[in-house]
C-alpha cells in the first residue's frame, strides 16, 4: 500500500536522510540516489520538494541557522547565569562546528568554497539577523550593571559576531603562538569594544577559546 505523508513531513523525512548522509560520507560523496534510497522515495518526489542536491543543502543551512538561533535564544534567556557566560554561551551556540550539531563541519566545507560565495553571505546574513539582537539585549544589560560601558550596544554587537567568525574560523590555522595571539587579540579588542575593565573578560573569554578549538 503506498504511504501517502505530509508535504512538511516528507520534506522534513528528506532533510534528515540527507543530513545523516552528508555527515557519513560528505557533501561531494553523497548522490541523490543515495538520498533516494535513504528515504524510500521515487526521484520525482524528491523533486517536488528540492530541484537539486544543491537546493537540499541550502535548505539545510536554513534549518541549522534556525537551531542555533533558538539555541542561542535559550542560552542568553537564562538569568541564574552571569550576562558574560551568557554571552559567551551565546556565541558558542553560533558556530555550527561546535556547537553539537553533527552535519556542521560538512555545511562549513561547503559554504566556505568560492563558488558558494552567495550561500555563505545568506548563512552569515541569517545569523546575524537572529543572534544579533539577543546579544545586543546581554550587552545593555551588561551596561545596566556597569560591567560594561558602550553607547551603541547594537552595532558593537555585529563587530563582534563578524569578528568571532573570524576569529573562531579552523582554516586560519597557524602556529600555535600565532593562534594564542589571535585569541589575546580577540579578548582585548572585545574589552575595548564593550567598554569593559581591562582584563575583565580574559579568564571567560580564554576557557570560550579553549572550548571552540
């Protein structure tokens, strides 16, 4: 008897067979056969729902970025926390690589090759349009209990999350006193951006580091 489902459920069903399948044997190393298979699907089902593999994959872009918004969402929510470890608990929900999700090395490899310059600028645009404003709310808190002092919450929020995606990027590499300065960096200009005490953010900052790598 053949299983009529859903059109959000079948396409969900899809999304999950080729996620498992691109973590297993990457992007390039997964065909849509593959995908057929692992779902039980005729070819022209899978086309109803996404023209390509290409399309599968921006696709799940979208359902990360919105998982780690809702993470991050969660992680700033939690007032028995201090606004700096939420902040920083925030940003660690922000990165796909190490944020538990298991597809999000493969995503990266993709997104960061050229000719996927537009997939990553709507990756990178998605995300700042969800976490900046939960970071934001931590910043003015943080400036309603003087830990820190900058009259523009919002835009030294964007610096930040574009610099952390910089900062917290595997391919820049190096040798290891060139990462340790590229942390140390990243700790002092983000004091100097928040308005924060000198040194105030070195210890919980270095163990965010310490986590990401």
């Amino acid at each position: 008897m053949r299983i009529v489902k859903e059109a959000a459920e079948r396409k969900n069903e899809i999304l999950d067979a080729a996620e498992e399948l691109f973590a297993a044997r990457g992007y390039e190393g997964t065909s849509t056969g593959d995908i057929l298979d692992r779902v039980g699907i005729a070819r022209g089902t899978l086309y109803y729902h996404f023209r390509s593999k290409e399309e599968i994959l921006d696709a799940l872009i979208e359902r990360l970025n919105r998982t780690m918004i809702a993470r991050a969402e969660k992680a700033a929510g939690d007032r028995n926390i201090p606004v700096v470890e939420r902040i920083i608990r925030t940003i660690l929900c922000m990165n796909p690589e190490t944020g538990g999700f298991p597809i999000g090395h493969e995503v990266m490899e993709q997104v960061h090759k050229p000719q996927n310059a537009l997939m990553h600028q709507k990756m990178q645009q998605g995300l700042l349009d969800g976490v900046v404003p939960v970071i934001t709310r931590l910043v003015e808190e943080g400036n309603a209990q003087g830990i820190f002092h900058t009259g523009y919450p919002q835009e030294t929020t964007e610096m930040l999350v574009l610099y952390s995606g910089i900062a917290f990027d595997s391919r820049l590499g190096g040798e290891p006193e060139q990462e340790a300065r590229r942390v140390r960096a990243f700790i002092h200009n983000t004091e100097i951006l928040l308005g924060a005490e000198s040194g105030s953010l070195e210890a919980p900052m270095a163990l965010l580091f310490t986590q990401v790598k």
